[in-house]
C-alpha cells in the first residue's frame, strides 16, 4: 500500500521511478518518510510548488485591440504606457499584488468625435449632416467632392484630411491597373497565371483586391513606370488649389526596400492623402480631366465658384475596363458592406493596412463615386485606429453616405432621353 501511494505521488509528478526509490527507503527506514520535516515531505512539497505555481506569482496575458477597450481598462484603473509597437497597459491588484498586463498594437485610437474643430461656412450643409452621421463615432474622415468641377462639398474632420499622408494601401491598385493596360502589359479579359493552378483577370483582381496579382503586374511595369504614372496621377503633390493648410503626400525616389511588387499591392514608399485620392476617384468618374479640388471658404466664394483643370490623363479608353472591378467590388467584392443598388449603383476600391511608418495606425481606405442621377459626387473614407478599422468598414460609411443622400432625394434622376437621341445612339453605333 505504501509503495503504490509512492508510485501515484510520483507518477502525478512524472517521477515514477523516483517513486519505486522512495517506496524501498520507506521500508527500511519509516521515520525518513513519515516525519513531516523529512525527505519525502521536502521533496513532494518541493514538487508540488515546481508543478503548480502560486496564484500571486501567475501574470495573466491578454490582448486589448482597440481604443474603446483601452479607454475601459484605462478608467478601471490600469496606467497606460505607449511604446512605438502599441500600447501597455497594467495593473498591481490583491493582497500578494497580482499582475496584469494588456497589450494593444496600435497606439491610435478607433473611436473619437471627428468634427472637433470643422469650419463649415462654405460646406454643403446637407452633405455635411450625412457624412458626419454616416461617420458616426470612428476615428476618420469623410471627403466629398463634385467630379465635374474639383469642388470640394464637405470635409469631416479637416485636419486629417489635410494634414493627414498614410499608407494608400490597396487604392493604389487603381493606379497600377491604367499604368498596365496603358503599357499594355495586360488586358481586363486576360488571365495572368499565379500559380500552375490559379489565374486571375483584372476584373476579378480589382473586386478582391488581390495581392500576388497587382504585385506581378509591378514587377512586370518596373519601378520608372510605376512611378512615372504615380506621377501622373499627382502622387506626391498637393491636390488641391489654394487650399489652406493642406500638405501633399510623399513619392519615393527609389524603389521600396520591401520591393516594387509591394508598392503596387500595398502602397509602399507612397504617402497618400485624402484629398489626392478624391482627385484620382474624381478623375476616373468624369472620364479622364483632373481638376484642382477647391474648397470654397464660405458661401460667396461658393456662388463664384470657377472650376481649374489641373491636367489631361489619357484614361478615358481604358475606363471601361477599369469599371467593372470597381463595380464589382461594391457588388460582391472587398466593399460589398457598401451595399450594392443596380438603381443607383455605387463603384470604388477599398485599402486595409497597417501604416509601415506609422506602426500604431491601423487604415480603412475608401475611394467611390455614384454613376447614376443628377448629382454625381465622389465620396472618400479613411479610418484610422486599431482593431475594427479596416477598408469593407471604410465602404460601409461611404454606402451611408450615399443612402443619407438618396433619402433626402438628392441625386433626383434624370431626365429621360428623348426618342432623337436614342436614334442618334443606333444610328452612331451600327456596324
């Protein structure tokens, strides 16, 4: 009987033959075993300690993605301490001082009141009240924008948009497909094989945003091309016209350390802000004229409006190849939460990354524009933040952009071709 309660207290500690030892010294001396200072009672308490560590000694670990769940740890108690990899948060509670400790890789928060410090004198005020609502309580900034002239109707949270250069993300992947198609590099029906297995065409590349895709597409267009067309569309430069405050976003000089494959599916080496991409959306909608965005500063300036053209981009034939994916990213793609109306049809292209400069920025892009209606606009989302920040969430703000506005009647619709031009149309296009 002794030697079996040996052997199940040393095979409880993974000690069984330890346990057979001890049983065999029992017998020929007892008072070792069963004096409460001896061997054995050293020993298994020895162990015991070893295999089941004291409760005041355990440090409980676990992860806190997301500003709302920091400010509630923060106001439990926990001190904050920011690191340029996130955000450490602990605490010391009970008699023995248990120790906690929370961890949050980004340092920006997901939630704030984005209207702080606006001025709206010269904003359409009922674009205004329905990017701000569609905004709600994340941490952004919403641009809306007339594609037909460069005005700027409403901006959520000006300072980001105009002090604000991130990561583009996957939006730059629009870019790269006009440079691959201008370049002939590609086709919008041809597949580009991606493995022995798997090939993708551009219309199903742009609606999943597909990464290995656009990267072989910039290794095939290299570094001077992309960045010749980067250029071309205004990268590095600022979009608007005399816009106070604004500053431009960055062009590298020399390809990414990380290679051009990750410039054109993430964006590296570019530095994009708000306001550029509102100018190359706005282009890709109105067929090709880049204008100035201007933002006029109260409503005398906005009645004597004048529109400026900033430059001429050669897209207007390739537009019709690029539509579909951005379609299709609404429809049944990365931007599906924007939620896709065949009445009134919205297209765009999401970017979801974390900032490789800014490495607590998590960033939800959104570039859109509606095609249907008397008032065409251009909405662009950026979110920026942590864990619930991401370019589908971006999409979603824009689609309540966009159903705010519809309710209120404000893309009306237009009118209806006269029986003229529709003979004019058959007659153009006959064969």
């Amino acid at each position: 009987m002794v030697q079996f309660n040996f052997e199940q207290s040393g095979r409880k500690m993974g000690l069984r033959n330890f346990g057979r030892v001890l049983s065999i010294l029992c017998l020929l001396t007892p008072c070792l075993c069963f004096s409460t200072g001896g061997a054995w009672g050293a020993t298994l308490a020895s162990a015991n300690s070893a295999a089941k560590p004291k409760k005041h000694l355990a440090v409980k670990r676990t992860i806190a993605r997301g500003g709302k769940k920091t400010a509630h740890l923060v106001a439990a108690g926990y001190s904050r301490t920011r690191r340029r990899a996130g955000v450490i948060l602990t605490r010391t509670t009970g008699k023995r001082g248990r120790h906690r400790v929370f961890f949050n890789p980004w340092t920006e928060p997901t939630f704030a009141d984005s209207t702080v410090g606006d001025s709206i004198e010269g904003d359409d005020l009922v674009i205004r009240k329905a990017a701000a609502d569609a905004l709600g309580p994340y941490n952004g900034t919403v641009v809306v924008a007339d594609p037909q002239t460069g005005r700027i109707l409403s901006i959520v949270n000006q300072k980001l948009a105009l002090k604000g250069a991130f990561q583009p993300c996957s939006t730059v992947k629009v870019i790269v497909s006009f440079a691959s198609l201008r370049e002939a590099i590609v086709d919008a029906n041809t597949p580009v094989h991606l493995s022995p297995r798997y090939s993708l065409d551009m219309t199903t590349a742009l609606a999943h945003s597909n990464n290995r895709y656009f990267a072989k597409l910039g290794e095939e267009l290299g570094f001077e091309r992309v960045e010749k067309y980067a250029k071309l569309f205004g990268l590095g430069e600022k979009a608007g016209y005399d816009i106070n405050g604004e500053e431009p976003g960055y062009l590298a000089s020399v390809p990414p350390k990380t290679g051009v494959g990750m410039m054109t599916s993430f964006g590296d080496g570019i530095r994009l802000t708000p306001l550029e991409l509102a100018s190359i959306v706005s282009a890709v909608a109105n067929g090709g004229t880049m204008y100035y965005l201007q933002y006029p500063k109260n409503q005398d300036e906005t009645q004597h409006f004048v529109p400026r053209v900033r430059r001429e981009l050669d897209i207007a034939r390739f537009i019709p190849e690029i539509r579909p994916g951005m379609m299709g990213a609404v429809e049944y793609g990365t931007a599906k939460r924007a939620v896709f109306d065949q009445t009134d049809p919205v297209l765009g292209k999401t970017g979801t990354c974390t900032d490789t400069t800014q490495p607590g920025v998590h960033l939800g892009w959104f570039g859109s524009f509606n095609e249907v209606g008397k008032n065409r606009i251009v909405v662009v989302v950026l979110l920026t933040g942590g864990r619930g920040v991401a370019g589908p969430v971006a999409a979603k703000v824009a689609g309540y952009v966009y159903r705010n506005l519809a309710v209120q009647n404000f893309f009306g619709s237009e009118p209806a071709a006269t029986p003229t031009k529709l003979v004019s149309m058959q007659n153009c296009c006959r064969q």
